[in-house]
C-alpha cells in the first residue's frame, strides 16, 4: 500500500461481512425492463433485494423502491465487469486472486460500480482495478515484497497498539494494504477482526478484495472524496489517484508513476469498451 495510505484512523459505518458466508440462495436476477410488485424478490450485485412497491427500471442498489435483503449465494453475477474480461486483464495474476473472489467480496458495498449510468459504473470498476493491477503488479503479488520493511507498518502510539506482532500488518492484497490502524478500521467495517489476524488478507481472496473495497468506498485518503466519490460525481480517474497516493504522485511529485496509472487504466478501458472519460490525471 502506497505510503500516502498510511493516514489517521477513520471511524466508519459497517458494512456487510465480506468474511460471513451468504446463507440464502439468490433469487432471480433483476432485470431493468422488467415490472415488479411489492414483494417480489430479486438478486443483484450478490445480495437479495424485496420490492417495496411497484417498480421497473430502478437500480436495487441505488434507488429507494427495494430493501435489502441481504448477500446471497448461488446466483449469477451482474457485477459490470465480466469473467473473460477480468482474465483478459489480469493474464499472469498470481492464482490466489480469483474473479468469484471479486464477487463475493461485493455484497460489502452494492453500491460499488453499481451507480449511475452504465459508462460510469464500467469506468469506476475499470479505475478500481487499475489500481490493483499497479500495486500488486498484475495482481502477481499477495503480500509486499520487501520483508525488512514489515516492522514499520505498526503504529505503536494507537491505542490497540499491533496485538499480531510488529511485523504482521505488511502490505497484503490488491493494493497492498497495510498498517495496523487501517487493518483495524477495515475489520471493524466488515465485521471481521483483521487487527488481531491480519493474515486472513492473504488467505481468504474474497477477504483481500473486501479491504481493497472498504479503502475504495470509504476513505479519502489525501484527497477530498473517496474514490467511489470520484468515479461517481465525475471528478474522474486523476481524483482516484490523489485519493490513494496523491500526497506522493499529484501536483508534479511524480509524473511517470501517475502516466503508468493513466496508460493502465486506458487499457482495461479498452478491455472493458468503455471510454476512459475526462479528469486523467492530478
């Protein structure tokens, strides 16, 4: 994880277990041309969703008509990205990080790659998975190479100190997450105590995807907005970096690394066939 990751602690709202197993079966997939009545259940993003009233065309995730009822197993992914893509970006990618890993991680937060119009969720996922290809090197590497660096990702002046060990909370996962507050906040909004075992990261692949998506949804970072924030609002892929390592790549810190950002994420556009849209680079 890029050093400008390693911010203050930041208290936020749980989100749905990444690490608790979906108990339900999935409903059928919604379909946005479809008519539903009150009641009616459908499955979207990897979660059960019961219509409220009345309703055709109006995202589960983001619209007010359906109550979430829940993540959900056994249903076919909706997620804007597909398989065949996913292994189109990640050709060489350690074997670890599987695309059902992906998906089962999303139920944390439905409302990733699952808001506005088809083009920006396609991008946001696009951006998201840019930033993973980057710092896990093609999603080649699931823990942080540089082992005489592990001691120093421990905060010892918080107050729940690093109970795994100085050396536990090294980088691991998509972005390389790490620092023991970060492991600590992470934990607590997924409902899974990574401050006390911060090797679930590099065991469990839907667990390595879920800290990268808490991070994604949830902070800033050095920028103004979460990523999720900028790839909804428009702000565009440049806010994505500022918010992971802006403090270190922005405002002429260092141009080659933010051109490598920005030609990666022109790629898996491609992959993708989406347009990479405006506000490149910060």
């Amino acid at each position: 994880m890029p050093a400008a990751l390693a911010a203050v602690l930041v208290t936020v709202a749980p989100a749905a277990s990444a690490a608790t197993p979906a108990t339900q079966p999935c409903a059928p997939l919604h379909s946005p041309t479809a008519d539903y009545r009150a009641g009616d259940t459908v499955s979207h993003h990897g979660r059960n969703w019961s219509a409220k009233w009345w309703t055709r065309g109006e995202n589960p995730a983001a619209g007010s008509a359906w109550a979430d009822r829940g993540a959900c197993t056994g249903g076919v992914s909706d997620f804007v990205i597909g398989e065949e893509e996913f292994d189109a970006i990640f050709p060489d990618r350690d074997p670890f990080y599987t695309y059902q890993g992906l998906i089962d991680a999303l139920h944390a937060y439905p409302r990733f790659a699952n808001v506005g119009t088809p083009q920006t969720r396609a991008r946001e996922a696009a951006a998201f998975l840019t930033h993973a290809d980057f710092e896990s090197v093609g999603l080649k590497y699931v823990k942080e190479i540089n082992e005489a660096n592990y001691w120093r990702k421990c905060d010892d002046t918080q107050p729940f100190g690093c109970p795994a060990g100085r050396e536990a909370y090294y980088g691991r996962g998509p972005i390389m997450f790490s620092w023991n507050f970060n492991y600590k906040a992470a934990g607590d909004a997924l409902g899974i105590d990574l401050l006390n075992d911060p090797w679930l990261v590099e065991r469990d692949p839907s667990v390595a995807w879920a800290t990268a998506l808490w991070y994604w949804n949830t902070q800033n970072g050095p920028g103004t907005m979460t990523s999720h924030d900028a790839m909804v609002g428009g702000a565009g892929f440049g806010e994505t970096i500022r918010s992971l390592n802006g403090a270190l790549e922005c405002d002429g810190g260092n141009p080659a690394s933010v051109a490598a950002r920005v030609e990666r994420y022109e790629r898996i556009t491609g992959i993708v066939g989406v347009a990479p849209g405006s506000g490149l680079t910060c």
